[in-house]
C-alpha cells in the first residue's frame, strides 16, 4: 500500500467520526460496525526489534496505532513515535483486523517469558474486552461530545515485554478501562488496546498488558508527536 493511500485510509476513518460527531447519528451503527469487523491484530518479534532499534535512543518510546479504513475494512496502522515524530512514514505497518486465532494462541504454551510483576491480570484484561463489548454502544455515544479518537498510543514497553522473537506473535484487541480524568461523568471510560502473548487464561495473566491512551486528546505529548495525524488533518507539517 502507498503512503498515499495510507493517508486515504485514516481520512475516511477521520471523515466517518466527525460527521458522526457532528450530528449525523446514523454514522455511529457504521463506526461500531468496523470496531467490531475483527477481535484483533497480531506484531510480531521482528516488528518488535525494529521498533526497539528506531526508538533506542528516545526518552518517551511509544506505537501509535492509527485507525484507517480501506476497501470496506478496518484497518490498523502501526508506526513507532520516533518515526512519527519525524514524518518517516516508510516505517508503517499495516494490520488486518482478524477474526480467526490459531491454537497455539488458545492452547497453552511451554516457552512462556514470565514477568514478575505484570501490569494487569488475567481477570482484568478478560473484564476490559467483555466491558468493551457489553458497552462500546454506551462508550460511542459518550464520544459526541468528545475529540473523537483516531489513534491509539501504546507504550512500546507492552510489546517488549512479550518476550517473543523472529516469527513469533502476540495479540492485540479492544478493551475499555477507567478514565481517572472522566471519572465523575456518565461514562468513566475510555477505549484502549490490550496486548497479551498467548490467550491461555493460565497464562495471559503473565503477560497482560496495558497502558494506553487514545488520541486525541493529547497529554504529554502534542499534535507535533503525531505528524501523520497532522497530515490526514490537512495540517502543514
């Protein structure tokens, strides 16, 4: 894929929830229709290492997860920040949105990196994907008042910490956890990307994690982290 027709893809996923946003209700039924076209992607150890490679020498190491659509399907698109921040788009990935899992996903696995202390459990990663689809119709309404995202920034500590090298994978999908910052309103969420190494409920608890952030809104960092965001935005970078 081009990056020109990268730079359509996140346009058409841009156009789709500002109108929605902006009182074309009959868009929300088509947004959730795509958040729910799969259950995940897959990275893999080699996408992982170039990652580590790109982003060795920065302070805040980050994967922006951008939401496009192309030919009818949700797709994401992966780039580290230090790339972003650069305006290297020849660095991104693209991820089909999947529905199907292979057993060595399901069934246990012997070769497990075992973190000491990982971030979430099992039950709460399992919770957060179950909140997400119990409540996303609850979660998108709550967005018309909102910027609505069009990104997700993943800590790129929650792919390095999977521990998986060459071909080997793991898995991302939706989850929808506490928004501290929204706490006292009507829906105290936000949407977030999960990342576990195997889906053996013996062993995701090992290896949850989870620490991101959808954007916009911004944070610490600004809309100048975010130069692909600046050019699907028709933004002079």
């Amino acid at each position: 894929m081009t990056t020109e027709n990268i730079f359509e893809a996140l346009r058409t996923w841009k156009n789709l929830v500002d109108s929605y946003t902006i009182d074309n209700d009959a868009n929300g039924a088509e947004i959730l229709n795509y958040l729910n076209q799969g259950t995940h992607f897959s990275v893999s150890g080699k996408e992982i290492e170039q990652w580590r490679m790109n982003l060795e020498k920065e302070d805040l190491k980050r994967i922006h997860a951008y939401m496009g659509i192309h030919e009818k399907q949700l797709k994401f698109f992966l780039i580290d920040s230090k790339s972003d921040k650069d305006a290297n788009f020849s660095t991104i990935i693209m991820k089909d949105f999947l529905r199907d899992f292979t057993e060595a996903k399901i069934e246990s696995s012997t070769d497990m990196v075992v973190n000491p202390l990982p971030p979430i459990t099992a039950e709460s990663a399992i919770n957060r994907n179950f909140r997400w689809n119990m409540f996303g119709t609850a979660w998108l309404q709550s967005q018309k008042e909102e910027d609505f995202f069009q990104l997700v920034s993943i800590p790129f500590s929650d792919y390095e910490r999977m521990g998986i090298e060459g071909a080997q994978t793991c898995t991302s999908f939706f989850g929808l956890t506490e928004d501290m910052e929204k706490k006292d309103s009507d829906f105290p969420y936000h949407i977030e990307i999960i990342t576990v190494k195997s889906l053996a409920i013996s062993h995701m608890s090992e290896t949850a994690e989870n620490y991101s952030t959808p954007r916009p809104p911004f944070s610490v960092d600004t809309l100048n982290d975010y130069q692909l965001l600046k050019q699907i935005n028709s933004v002079l970078v």
